[in-house]
C-alpha cells in the first residue's frame, strides 16, 4: 500500500469516528442569549467557535417578551442558553425551555448559565409579596451595568464554553486573557471619569441602575414608578416634585425602552434633564459593543455640569 492510500484510509477512518459519535467535536455552539449585553459577551468570549443569537434587542422591555415561534426556533438550535436568571426573564424563559430546548440545556445542566448567580446581587429580599409591586426576590437582577460583574460572568462564560465545546479550550483561555487584560484597563478609565458623580442625585424610571448607581456611587433619590414594575401615576409624581424640589438632583436617566411622559413631565417642573441612556449594547448608534456602551455610558453622564436647583 502506497503510503498516500495508507492516508487516505485513515481520512475515511477519522471522518467515520466523527460521523458515528457527532456530540464528539462541536463545529459551533450556538448560544441563546436573553439580551443584548449577554450576547455581546458571548460574541467576545466564544469568538470564532460560536453563533449567537441574541433573543431581545435594547428597544425591548426584557421583563415582558412573548414567547413568540422565532425564540422557540432558536431555542431549539441551543447547546448553551445565556441569560441573566434571578427572575427577570421569568414570563417568558421557562416556556421556551420547556418547549423547545433541548435536554443539554435544561436548568443544572452544562449548557444553562445565569449571569446573575455568579454575582453579589443588590436587595435581595427574604419576603416578597404582590403588595411590593413586581419585585425580585432573589434580588435585583439589572447586573450588566457594573463592570465588575461583566469580568466575573466573562471567566464563568469562557470556563463553560470550554467545557461544552473542549476542542477549543485554549482560544476560549485566550479570548477571556484578551478581554480581561482590555476590561481591567477601562475598569481605571471609566472609574476616573465616574469620579465626578460620586454623590450627585439622580431619579431614575425603574431600578434597573442600581449596579450602575451603586459602582460609582451615584445617589437614587427616586424612582418614577411608584413600586417596581407599576408605572408611575399622577400621585406618585405630585408627590417626588414636592420632595424632590431643591434637592440639586442632576438628570432623570431612562432606557430607551421606557415611556418618557413621566420623565418629561417631572424634568420640565423641577427643571432637569432627562439623560438617554443605552442600557444595553444596541440601546443607540454609538454603543455597538459593551466597551462602547460604558464609554457612552460614561460619556454621557459626566458631558453635562452640575446641576443647582434655586
Ligand atoms: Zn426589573
């Protein structure tokens, strides 16, 4: 036998190894990520060895999705579900598991990763009832917007991937390397910016900002919404212009998700501005990937002077 025909045997042997047992080399893994920033990461992270599909955009309220037939048919597709738990996916997550995910994707399994149990959570709550509004018990579950926590979960995320998907454990090693040496460097960045608004007030519509709040030490003088996930009434509002007056609060930041009638309507009695946000990558034409969407961040709340009420 020639030895380019002893080659060519062990080709067709390997290829009928490969075809016999395909759970053995993953060409890609597809990942299911709930919202924009999970999908950004995973995109950083899995590199070339993943495919993302990212089931809500920055335009979308992520505690109200419909499980509508498109998720289902990524869901389907899934070999690892990415998503932030602590319940804010909680109306619609479960169904499509349920429906459609395969049994490598099921909660306690490899290919199911929370973001938000990797992390210290704000406010978790040892009772919880319907009389608090639409509140987290396990704690508020807006983490993305602290950097910190995005380091965390990026060496959680690359630990998985090298477990579902070992062939390529090196570049998930070395993309995760990659990220965090750039992370840490913009972590300085942005601390240094953030500087500025340690201590500076701000009203916010829903407390998806606390992360965000809590890292630079921002004050929340008040949320729109008179209890979390209820919007905000006539009442509520009378009463934040009367506590709120000469309290020097800078800005009322919303998501682009949120309706901003309150925001305007409070901005223009205790005249503020209202401060745009993207909450997610994608939430405006600037913050295209998570380094961009702290610059924006950033950027945007420190472009403004301080405020001074008479
Ligand atoms: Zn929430």
């Amino acid at each position: 036998m020639t030895y380019r025909l002893k080659k060519l045997y062990k080709v067709i042997a390997v290829l009928g190894v490969l075809i016999a047992s395909p759970s053995s080399a993953h060409a890609t893994v597809n990942i299911f990520a709930c919202t924009p920033e999970w999908a950004a990461l995973a995109e950083d992270i899995g590199g070339a060895h993943v495919k993302v599909k990212a089931a809500t955009t920055a335009q979308q309220d992520v505690h109200h999705i419909r499980a509508k037939p498109s998720l289902l048919a990524a869901m389907r597709q899934a070999d690892l579900v990415f998503c932030t738990g602590a319940s804010l996916e909680i109306g619609w997550l479960p169904i499509l598991v349920k429906k459609a995910g395969g049994p490598n994707v099921q909660p306690e399994t490899e290919g199911w990763l929370m973001a938000a149990d990797y992390v210290e959570k704000i406010g978790m709550m040892e009772h919880a009832d319907r009389s608090m509004g639409h509140v987290h018990p396990e704690g508020n579950p807006h983490i993305h917007l602290n950097p910190h926590n995005i380091l965390t979960i990026a060496e959680v995320l690359s630990t998985r991937l090298a477990l579902i998907d070992p062939d390529h454990r090196a570049d998930y090693q070395a993309n995760f390397a990659r990220f965090s040496d750039a992370w840490d460097k913009n972590i300085v960045t942005w601390q240094k910016q953030g500087a500025m608004l340690n201590g500076q007030k701000f009203v916010v519509y829903h407390n998806a900002w606390a992360y965000l709040l809590q890292w630079l030490n921002m004050d929340a003088a008040a949320s729109l919404e008179p209890k979390p996930g209820i919007p905000p009434s006539a009442a509520h509002l009378e009463k934040l212009l009367t506590t709120l007056k000469g309290q020097n609060v800078r800005a009322i930041i919303v998501t682009p998700y949120e309706n901003r009638k309150a925001a305007e309507w409070l901005s223009t009695r205790l005249n503020i501005p209202i401060l745009d946000l993207p909450f997610t990558v994608g939430g405006n034409t600037e913050a295209t990937n998570l380094t961009r969407l702290f610059d924006v961040t950033l950027g945007t709340l420190t472009a403004q002077k301080v405020h001074k009420n008479e």
